[in-house]
C-alpha cells in the first residue's frame, strides 16, 4: 500500500506544519482521506516525489 503525505499550505505557497502520513491504496483513497484535513488550510497531496492534488480550502 503506497504512503502518501499530505502537506498543509498557507497563502503564499509555504509549508507550515509537519507533513501527515496516509497509507492508501490509490490517489482516489488519498484524495478522500485528505479532504478531512481541509479546515480552513489548503493541502497538497503527495506521493514520493510527485503531485497528485491540490487541495484549496475554498472548495
């Protein structure tokens, strides 16, 4: 099962807290497990080295 990181971004792009380990099957289980952090703060999903969503908190 592939870990994914989630990082919580503030406005002007910068990562302001520890990263969030997800262990997901596939970037759809990530993307879902991510939304829950949202709460006012925009995530970036990530897998190893590559991007799999953006998340802003306006959604």
């Amino acid at each position: 099962m592939p870990g994914y990181l989630i990082y919580f971004v503030d406005t002007d792009g910068h990562m302001y807290q520890p990263a969030q380990l997800l262990k997901c099957a596939d970037d759809q289980e990530a993307i879902e497990k991510a939304r829950q952090y949202i709460d006012g703060k925009d995530i970036q999903v990530w897998e190893r080295n590559r991007l799999v969503a953006r998340l802003p908190h306006r959604q």
